[in-house]
C-alpha cells in the first residue's frame, strides 16, 4: 500500500521481508530513482517514506496534485523490487 | 559572549526553522522548531534570512541579558516581554542594549516564543540551555542589518508590528485536517470528527496527548515512521507527534496533520481544544499552497515596512 502520509511524505507499506528487499537495493544504488524533489528517505521495518515539498513540485513540475507525481514517480520502482507488478 | 541565560525557564532551546539532519554539532539535536512560522516571522523582522536558528522557549521562557548592543524580535504566543524596565510585545522590532535584561510575564495565547537577534546566534555546548549558559552572537550582518541597526540608534522600538489580526487565519482556529490514510475506516475518522477533544499534556517537544472520544480501532501490526504531525492511537485516544516523537513507532497511525496547521498546534497548551476535520490529500496540498502564498505576502508586508521605516530615518 502506497499514501500520502500528510502533505509532505509518501509512505509505501509492506511485510518486513519486502520492505528489507527494497532497503538492500536502496542501499545498493539508491533504488536509481533520481530525483530532486525527493529529499530524505526513511526506513522502518514495514515502510519506506519519501520526503518532499508539495511546493516545489507544484511549482516546478506545473501540477496541482504533487503526491501522485511523487507516487507516479517511485511506486513502479518499488512494486519491481518488491516482485509485485 | 552575547547573551547570558540568568533563568533557564522551562525549556530554552536553541532551534532551526526546520528539521536537520546533517548537524556539524554532535549530540545536538535540531528537529525544527514546534512552531516553524513564528520563527521565521522573528527573523524576517531583525532582517536576518528567515532560516537562521532562533530561541525556542517553552512554558516559562528564560531570563536574558544582553553583554552588547542588538536588534531583537520575538514571536509566537502572547507573551508581554520586559526589557529592563520597559514592556515589550510580540512581533515587533527592538533595539536592547549592553546590560539590559530581557524577561516574559504569563501568556494570555499560545506556549511558547521565539526570539531572534539580528546577525544570527550560536551555542558552542548543548543547544538545550540552562542558567549561566552563554550564547554567541554570530554577527553575520548585512546591509540590510547595518541600515535596521542605523534605523534603530536613538530610537528604542518602532512604532509598528505585526498585528494579531494578521496572524489569526493560522492560529486561532481550533480545527486541524488531518489527512486520511486508505487502510483507516470511513468510520474511525466520522467519529473523530464527531467531537471536540482537550489537549491533556504536551511532553516536551515530543507528542500532544488529547482526552475525549474513543477511537475503537487497531490497525495492522506494522511498525510505522515517527512523523511530525502524525496521529497515532494510544489508549484508543489519539496522540499527536510533535519534532522530537520517536523516529517510529508501534502505535496505530490513522493520519497526518499537514505543515499548515502544525504552527498553531505547536502553541497547543493544557486544556487547549482540538477539533479534527480528515481531508485527502489532494484538499492538503490545495490549503498547504495557500498557505505559503499567504506566508509570502506577509513576508513582502514587513520588507515594505521596514524599507518604508528606512526612507522615513533618511528624510
């Protein structure tokens, strides 16, 4: 499951044994996702959260929904780690 | 050696506007300040960048002396300031001298305030600071300074601030959004929003306990992030994350309160009333850029001021 978590965190949630799979390959090659307006990403057992600034994406990427660019941006990185697209 | 802490208070703390996490000091922790847009109101008055790390004081502020001459301001709640012998007031500019004492009455609004010294300040130890401590004015002036300080030499204060009515949109209303999550019932967020809840305590910095309706629901078992703004269920009441709330956690997470309203929640006291509206957060990020067109207008307001204040000095 993938969500807003506020208005300036999107939070993918997941088994433990998923989200250590997405973490290996984080700390691997950073998921390759490069992008600058994911700031920090954050790690517990179940999720991962990417940091953002609904702002700054608003503005720079002309969009009034800045967390499906987010989500658009890393789910399909984390449901191929993840062996679930 | 700048400034002299003679009174601790309840909790002074030297605090940046927002998180950092890649501190040079060790064993300081700069999680932003509770309250992030009264700070950056206190330095955008003293004509600092807006960023700079400011006096975070909680309940009952410290006891301040000046060792030399600056510009101060200070924002947050309503607190009714003294400089020696004179009162002072939130929100608005003030030149101190070498050897005055700066102390806070009670406050009628709000917990806490933030107090920024023009040129910027620095501890050398813990930025959590007691009695004796000492912090250093950093006196990285710029042009602007220089003119705000020119502005400033015979004159004590200026005769403007930033009125209270500016400021109620952010902080006098008692309804916080509260973005919703997918996997949380339609139901758990009707029943939040059926009632009013009573802020019961804040443990320092680090979450708002609330009394009021029970929220019968757990979650998945799931070990979920810390967020600033969350809101985890504890005892079936909801318990409110502030910066320094661990960084996760095994409570139940029903949503997250946007950055807009966490500047009014940090000025929450015992006793304070909390009313939640759950929004997506689509409706979240429509209000979060209001707000910062809203914050950016009042920032341009007091740059005209004081460009206004400074023409005046020069006729």
């Amino acid at each position: 499951m993938i969500f807003a978590n506020g208005d300036k965190i999107i939070t993918y949630q997941e088994d433990a044994s998923v989200i250590k799979n997405i973490k290996a390959q984080f700390d691997k090659d950073n998921l390759n996702i490069d992008n600058p307006h994911i700031g920090e990403v954050v790690f517990t057992k179940n999720t991962v959260s990417f940091y953002y600034d609904p702002v700054e994406v608003m503005e720079n990427e002309n969009t009034i929904e800045p967390a499906a660019y987010i989500i658009a941006l890393v789910k399909p990185v984390l449901d191929s780690v993840s062996g679930r697209k | 050696m700048s400034l002299i802490i003679q009174e601790g208070g309840l909790l002074t703390i030297l605090q940046t506007v927002d998180k950092q996490t890649n501190s040079k000091q060790k064993n300081n922790e700069y999680n932003g300040a509770v309250d992030s847009l009264s700070p950056m109101l206190a330095n955008k008055l003293v004509g600092n960048d807006v960023n700079e790390p400011t006096l975070e004081m909680s309940g009952q502020p410290a006891v301040i002396q000046f060792t030399e001459p600056t510009i101060i301001a200070y924002s947050g709640g309503d607190f009714n300031g003294r400089v020696s012998e004179e009162y002072i007031q939130p929100n608005r500019i003030y030149h101190v001298d070498r050897g005055d004492v700066l102390s806070f009455q009670g406050s009628t609004r709000g917990s806490r305030l933030y107090l920024a010294i023009a040129g910027g300040i620095a501890v050398e130890k813990s930025n959590v600071l007691q009695s004796g401590d000492e912090v250093t004015m950093r006196r990285n002036y710029t042009a602007l300074h220089d003119e705000i300080f020119h502005m400033m030499s015979n004159k004590r204060k200026v005769s403007w601030g930033i009125g209270i009515y500016s400021l109620v949109e952010v902080y006098l209303s008692d309804i916080y959004h509260i973005v919703k999550r997918p996997d949380v019932p339609a139901e758990v967020y009707e029943r939040l929003e059926e009632r009013e809840y009573t802020v019961t305590r804040e443990e320092n910095r680090i979450q708002l306990s609330v009394e009021g309706q029970e929220i019968d629901f757990v979650g998945a078992a799931c070990v979920s992030p810390g967020v600033l703004g969350g809101v985890y269920l504890e005892n079936n009441l909801p318990t409110i994350a502030l910066n320094d709330f661990d960084a996760e956690t095994e409570l139940t997470h029903i949503g997250t309160i946007p950055s807009y309203h966490m500047h009014k929640l940090g000025q929450k006291r015992r006793g304070s009333k909390i009313k939640f509206k759950a929004v997506d957060s689509d409706a979240a990020h429509a209000e979060t850029y209001g707000h910062y067109l809203w914050v950016n207008s009042l920032f341009k307001a007091i740059d005209y001021k004081i460009s206004k204040e400074l023409v005046k000095e020069k006729m």
